[in-house]
C-alpha cells in the first residue's frame, strides 16, 4: 500500500511544480505564441536579455554563455540558442516533460490538447489514435468520425453506417456499442461535435464549460432541450412564464447560449487563411534527409549576466521579489532550451519514419501514430503530442504541420496496411486522370480503390472526396 501513496505524492507534486507547467506551456505553443511569450518575458524580467540584441552589439567570447557562480540558486543552463542538429537515435536529454516510464494513462497529461490545422475528420481520427481500444470499438468510433459533416454533426443514423461498411464480419452492433462510441467521438477535442442536432450539440458545450453559475448553467440547459423554438422567436414573455424563471436570470441564460457555438466543426474549414512560422527546415544533404532548426524566427533569450552576478554580490534575502524573478529567469531559458531540444527530436523522428514521404508525396505517407514517436524518443505521448501540434516544417514538398505526417491506419486486403492520408492521395491521382466526359463516381472509386487491395465504404469514399474539395462526379462531368 505505500508505494501507490508514493506515486500519488509524486503525480500532486508533478502538477504543481511551476518550472513544469511553464515547460508544458512554452511546448504546446505555436511559433507565434512561442515569440510573443518570450518577449513579454524579456520586457518584464531584468534578469533576461536578448541575445540576438546583445550580439548585434559586440561578439561575446563563448565563456560568456557559462553560467555564472550563484551560491543563492543552483545554476541552470543560461543560453536558449537551440542546439545543433542530432541524429534522431542520439541520446538526448529528456527534459523534465513526463516519459514512458513514468506511466502511459490519461490522468498523467497535465493539459489539454490545442486545437490542430488539419481538417476535422483527421483531427479526430488522430486523436482516436491514442486511446487504447478494441478493434470493434475503434471502427465504430472511426464511422462516426467518418460520417461527420463540415459542421461537425452527426446527421445519419448510426445503424447504417455498419451496413455501409465494406468487409465487415461480425454480429451487427447494438444501441449501447453505438451509444458508447459516440460519446467517446462527442469528447474529442472542442465540446458540441458528432451532436445529431441543434439542441445535443449546445447542450454538449453546456455541460463542457468552466465557471458558470449552476443555477444559469441549468437553466441554460432547459432552453435549448426544451425552448429552443422561443429562444428563437427571441419570446421572452413565453419563456419566463414556460421556465418560472426572473427576467435578469434569463437575460443571462440567453446570453450563454448565444455565446456557443452552433457549428463546432466550422472553426476547421479550409477556407480560412493560416499564417504560421516554421519551427524546422528540412532539405536533403549528402543523400540524407535532415532537420534544421529555424534559428532566426524566434528570439534568443539568456540570462543577463552583470544583473545575475549584481544581485548574487547583494546577498539578498532568497525569499526577495528578484529571487523570484531571478529564478524564474533560469527556468525560462531552461525550458526555451528544452523546448527547442523536443521538437528537433521529434522532428528528426518523423523524417525518419516517413522517408518515403519525402521521396515521393502523400501517396507514399505511411501510417505513423504518436505512440511508434514516443517510443522511439522515450517520451510520453502527451509530450509528443503537445511537440506535434501548431508546429510546422518546411520541406522541398511545401509546408506541413508535424500532425500532418500522422495518419491513420487502414487495412489492406493483403493482411498489410496504409495510410488514410496515402488514400486521399490515390483518389485525387484517380479523379485528375479521369474522362472529363465520364468522371469517376464515388461507386467507381470504391471499386477502384478495392482492385488495389483498398477496401473502404462508398460513405468514406465520399467523405475523402470531399477532404480533397473535389465535386461530385455530377459537378465535374464536361461535355
């Protein structure tokens, strides 16, 4: 019995540390958020300089970035120039982000996930990826997600998604396996997707949302499971006399409810614009493909050294205001160092799975879960996770987020497997070399995809066609 009692202490302990949350932090941020981060950091703390600033000025000598003597605070590194490039099986230092090791479940990820630049389908089927189910369980999931609209809804019965599935064995599912995989799709990512209406998918964000008022919360909740059609004709009259409920608490019900979102799945669309920085480069050297880190778009921050060795001579009390600053100076630049060390790992981990990627396109992109990365690095899946998303690489193929080259499992009728990503790319090959006069349906297409060992259903099919922003056979017919 003592050692779970040790291990909760030390999960409390690892959720509260500072220099750990502000670690978790800086790596899930984009580039963008990266940048402003640290420059608010170099603006308000006087114990971090800009090292890019500094240099411009004059060249210091390489003892400069040595840590300076402190008997008040244990050193830390003082320079968050990122590394030079390693190969991705060379040790590595891991940080103080959580590994394998230290247990796989969710309740060890520490934050949530941030929202991901990929379409809504393959944001959710990625996410799919890394909960641990039973093959029967993750089909069902992966139907649903599959069936989703732009929107986010799930607008078909369910039943018939089994129906419409090629190469399915096995008893038909019933209502609670059904049941049970929506909702494992309803709690992925934002609250309100894979709703079958209007009135599901706010009532899913009600129930999602933080630090509401109960009694607002609840009488949100009977609006827009019971009142929806008052709220619309904007009936206040009807709905105070309907809900027994004051005019004030009203006015703030309705206020929340016109808050949500109606459309969850729109915030995906293709159409808006997406402005990023990359955090790596990669190219091919010598017959090899490598990452570069993007040294120059982000700022260099260290520890200003005069300030540091001033205070240390002033013997001021540890608990002082700049002891604190001081110290969260150090672990700003340990953890910017940190930072940059992950994403170049994983990075360089990814190349090295999807050689063929580079070669030869999407077509060639192999199925890659967060899990094989984390393995292969040591690391936990959340780390990875956090190392993928809003992050962006710069290749001779175009600029791709990491989460892009981790695509879901499809069999083959061969016993082998590729990736939904690689599937994507064999339709749009199909659909650009079609007859004008005679464009492939999406029948024709699943019976194509089949003949290579694909089997799919006609639902799927559709639903890649449409990631592709490709019309319906109808629509590009040509006479």
């Amino acid at each position: 019995m003592a050692y779970p009692t040790q291990e909760l202490r030390m999960r409390q302990q690892m959720t509260l540390a500072p220099r750990l949350q502000q670690s978790i932090k800086l790596l899930q941020m984009s580039a963008l958020e990266f940048t402003t981060a640290v420059e608010q950091a170099l603006a308000n703390n006087p114990f971090l300089e800009d090292a890019d600033e500094q240099d411009a000025e004059q060249a210091p000598a390489a003892g400069d970035l040595s840590p300076a003597s402190d008997e008040a605070m244990p050193v830390e590194p003082e320079s968050a120039t990122p590394p030079e490039p390693q190969p991705a099986d060379a040790p590595a230092y891991s940080g103080d982000y959580p590994t394998r090791g230290q247990g796989d479940g969710a309740d060890r990820d520490q934050t949530l996930w941030v929202a991901s630049t990929l379409s809504l389908n393959q944001r959710l089927s990625q996410e799919l990826g890394n909960y641990k189910l039973e093959a029967r369980d993750r089909r069902l999931a992966e139907y649903i997600v599959d069936a989703l609209d732009e929107d986010g809804y799930l607008r078909v019965p369910m039943e018939s998604l089994w129906g419409d599935a090629r190469g399915e064995t096995g008893a038909m599912p019933d209502e609670s396996e059904w049941r049970t995989a929506l909702r494992l799709v309803q709690q992925l990512d934002v609250p309100g997707l894979a709703a079958r209406d209007l009135a599901e998918c706010l009532s899913l964000q009600l129930a999602a949302a933080t630090g509401l008022q109960e009694d607002i919360r609840a009488l949100a909740m009977r609006i827009v499971q019971e009142q929806l059609d008052r709220l619309a004709r904007n009936d206040s009259p009807g709905l105070r006399q309907k809900l027994g409920c004051s005019e004030d608490a009203l006015r703030e019900a309705c206020a929340l409810i016109r808050s949500l979102d109606p459309k969850p799945g729109g915030r995906y669309s293709a159409d808006a614009p997406i402005y990023v920085v990359p955090d790596v480069f990669v190219d091919k050297w010598q017959s090899r493909w490598r990452v570069l880190p993007n040294r120059n778009a982000m700022p260099q921050a260290r520890l200003h050294q005069t300030y540091a060795e001033l205070f240390r001579r002033a013997r001021l009390n540890d608990r002082s205001p700049m002891a604190q600053e001081l110290q969260e100076a150090r672990w700003l630049v340990r953890n910017v160092e940190q930072r940059y060390v992950t994403i170049q790992r994983v990075a360089e981990a990814i190349v090295k799975r999807q050689q063929t990627f580079f070669e030869y396109g999407d077509v060639a992109l192999r199925p890659l879960m967060l899990r094989e990365v984390a393995d292969d690095l040591d690391m936990h899946e959340s780390t990875v996770s956090r190392a993928t998303i809003g992050k962006y690489m710069v290749t001779p193929r175009g600029v791709f987020e990491f989460r892009h080259f981790f695509s879901r499992e499809l069999a083959t009728d061969t016993g082998g497997s590729c990736s939904a990503t690689a599937v994507r790319a064999l339709i749009k090959e199909m659909v650009e070399a079609e007859d004008p006069a005679m464009p492939l349906s999406d029948v024709t297409l699943t019976q194509q995809l089949a003949a290579n060992g694909i089997l799919l259903a006609r639902r799927t099919v559709s639903k890649y066609r449409g990631q592709l922003r490709v019309p319906p056979a109808e629509l590009r017919r040509r006479h």
